[in-house]
C-alpha cells in the first residue's frame, strides 16, 4: 500500500468523493462487497413482499413477532462465533451459507402455489438476514478506517451497496416473468457466492495496511461474554440514544410498510405482477440513492457533520406523514415511500454507521448489533401489532399517518442529540473509547 501516484480508477474515484490513493484498492473492494450483498438481498426482496401479500397482513404482523425472537436468538449466537472464531474465517461463511439457503428455499419455491411454512420462514430468514448482514458489514469496515476516513468514504462505499440494491431489483423486475419467484431466489443466491470473494480481497488488504507483527493480533477473535453486547447498551447513554433511533426509525418504516402491502394488495391481484411492483420501487429507490451517496453524502458529512444526516429523513418524514394523512392514495404513498427509503439510505444509514466510528471494536461488533437487529425487529414487532391494533379499533389509515407525524418527531429530535454528542466524543478520542454519560 505504498502507491502514491493515483491509478486511472483513482482519479475517476476522486472526482466523485475525497478518496486518497492509497485508500483507492480498500474503497473498490468495499464498494464490490457491498454491492453483491445488497444485490442479493434486494433481488429476493420483492419476492418477500409478495410472499407478505399472499400470507396476509395479521399472518404478517405475527411473523414480525416470530422475526423479533429470531433476531434475539441470532445476537448470542453471533457473539460467540466474534469470541470463538476469525474475521477470516466466519465473515466469508456467513455469505456461503445464506447463499445456500436461498438455493434451497428457491428449490422448495417452485411451482405455483406456495407452501405456508417455507414461506413463513423465507419471510422471516430475509428479515433477520438484512440487517444482520448489513451490520456485520459496516462493522468490519469500522476496523479498516478510523473516524476521519468515515465521514470521507462511508458515502462511496454506501454507493456500492445502493448500486448492488438497484441492479437486483432491476434484474427482478425484468426477469421474474420468465424465471418465476425461485429463480430470482436463485439470482440473489449467485451474487452472494460473488460476495465471498470480495470479502476474501477486503481481508487481504486489511491484513496487507498493518505492520507484519499486527494483522495476527489484530484477526484474534474478540473473545468476551456472547451476551456482552446487551450489557454494553444497557450501561451507556449513548448507546441506548442510537437504540431509541433505531426504534423510532423502525417504527416509521413499519407503519409505511404496512400501508403500502395493503394498497398494493388492492390495486394488484397477481402475484408475478406484485413482485414487479415492488422491484420497481425499490430500484426507483436505489437509482435516486446512488447518485446522492457519491456527490451529497460525503460532502454534507464533512461540511455540516453526522448531524445533518441524521435529522434530514426526519423531518422530511413528518410532512410525508401529513400528505398521507390528508390523500392516502397509492400514488401519494409511493412518493413518500420512494423518498424516504432514498434518503435514509443515502443519509441516514451512513450517519448511524460512523456514531460508531470512536468505539471499541467489542462495541462494534457485539452492541452494535444488538441495536441493529433485536432492537430493530422488537420495534418493528412493537410497531406491527400497534398499526393492527388502529386499523382493528376502526380508526383507519390516517390515524395512522397521523401517529408517524409523531413518531418521525420524536426521531428528529434524537437524530439532532445523537449528532451532537457524537461530533463532541469524535473531536476528543485519539483512541477508541467507550463513551459513558
């Protein structure tokens, strides 16, 4: 890693972000890593959603429940394969082994009706899968770049998973009506087979920017209690302040989530034609997205700091509430839904990754993902059962818009805490420290 002249990659790179050259090889690994992670999770995605619509909303809002105690159990688990085992070894079989499954699950997909019990596990597999995987992503790369280097090139990185999440559902969209639901199952297993040896270069290039003595200390397992990361959140201010984030955010996308299976769900009859609906959105999504993670997201954190990017969804979030409450038609919803997704992941998923940026690596690992995973799930749960709750007691969707407004509120003003607390901590940490009140 000694290269100071920039490649030709290199320069194009800088053009789009402030990439130094010798961070150019770490970026694109990271960037192709991404990439085939989110393709793959946002391939099968619209083949979840219509699984949704077929099993039905109460049958959903319950999975959302069995989701939530999956992703308690998946947490330990975790936990003792970061104490017991290396990054090398468990981050490259953990893409083998959700490529498999979705191998089998498309197998046992085949066909034109669908079996409830593979459907309700496929259901609840992908939702415990994306933000598992997701989290164990931007926690190795917190490893690889220190603070400084987050707020320059988590917006680039961010890119190649955005571009990962639009080509997928393209792809979906295109080919579900030859291929059927499996064989999209199919396409999503294919590209996490590809994610494995991206991962295999990342690692090599981790290892290769330490001294020789370093990379063995630093591959040691983490070791610890597996249920460590629970404590962790529990004794820090700061860490139950992203718990009480992410809670807020998950509950804002679960009440736009279920409004938008029951408007699909009327406006669409056949199945095929709902998984293109929702690849569609989803890869609208993701080309809005890319463009602004490569010429926004940056450069807003370096500028106006993670704060910025934690309020902007926000706030925004609270008048895409009122517009639904006052029209809540699927045209109205798909607005509000195409631009809030965009920006959380242009915006805010960058922020909340770099309020880890000064921690330890045990918090990186472990608490973080009790935040990113059961706390996420129990909201959505919480948040599921709440918006059945409404629309059982006769209230009706703008009720429930009306309840975003407050929810995506109360969000801002975390956002806002968060980011402020974090630009402080940042400014004063040489080193990775736990942050205490």
């Amino acid at each position: 890693m000694n290269e100071t002249r920039p490649s030709r990659l290199g320069r194009v790179l800088r053009r789009l972000a402030p990439i130094e050259p010798h961070e150019t090889p770490a970026v694109v690994a990271a960037f192709c890593l991404f990439f085939c992670v989110m393709g793959g999770y946002f391939a099968v995605r619209p083949v979840r959603e219509t699984v949704g619509t077929l099993l039905g909303r109460e049958r959903v809002a319950d999975l959302f429940v069995v989701t939530w105690v999956a992703s308690l159990a998946i947490v330990p688990l975790y936990g003792v394969i970061v104490a017991r085992f290396r990054r090398s070894i468990f981050l490259p079989w953990t893409y083998g082994t959700v490529a498999l499954a979705l191998a089998l699950i498309g197998v046992a997909l085949r066909g034109d009706g669908i079996d409830i019990l593979v459907g309700q596990f496929f259901y609840v597999f992908i939702s415990v899968l994306n933000l598992f995987l997701i989290s164990m992503f931007w926690s190795f790369l917190l490893e690889l770049f220190d603070s400084g280097q987050t707020k320059r090139l988590f917006g680039v990185i961010a890119a190649g998973g955005t571009a990962g999440a639009l080509i997928g559902p393209l792809i979906a969209d295109l080919s579900v009506a030859h291929i059927g639901n499996s064989g999209v199952l199919f396409v999503g297993a294919s590209l996490f087979a590809c994610a494995i040896a991206a991962q295999r270069v990342l690692l090599t290039i981790w290892h290769e920017r330490s001294p020789a003595a370093v990379p063995a200390a630093r591959e040691r397992p983490i070791g610890g209690n597996p249920f460590s990361g629970f404590t962790l959140v529990l004794k820090s201010p700061y860490l139950l302040g992203i718990a009480l984030f992410v809670v807020l955010l998950a509950t804002v996308n679960t009440l736009l989530y279920f409004e938008q299976l029951r408007l699909v769900e009327a406006a669409f009859s056949d199945p095929t034609e709902r998984t293109r609906v929702f690849a569609r959105l989803d890869w609208i999504v993701q080309s809005l997205t890319i463009l602004s993670q490569l010429f926004l997201t940056g450069r807003i954190a370096a500028r106006f700091g993670v704060t910025a990017l934690l309020t902007i969804v926000p706030l925004a979030m609270v008048f895409g509430f009122l517009s639904l409450a006052i029209s809540g038609t699927f045209a109205v919803l798909a607005v509000v839904f195409v631009l809030r997704r965009a920006c959380e992941y242009a915006f805010v998923r960058p922020g909340r990754e770099m309020l880890y940026a000064p921690l330890t690596n045990e918090i990186k690992y472990k608490a973080k993902n009790v935040n990113d995973v059961p706390v996420y799930r129990g909201a959505d749960a919480l948040a599921a059962q709440v918006n059945n709750a409404v629309v059982s007691a006769g209230f009706g969707a703008a009720v429930v818009a009306m309840l975003g407004v407050g929810v995506a509120a109360a969000w801002s003003l975390v956002g806002w805490w968060l980011g402020r607390r974090f630009e402080a901590n940042a400014a004063s940490a040489a080193q990775p420290v736990t942050i205490r009140s």
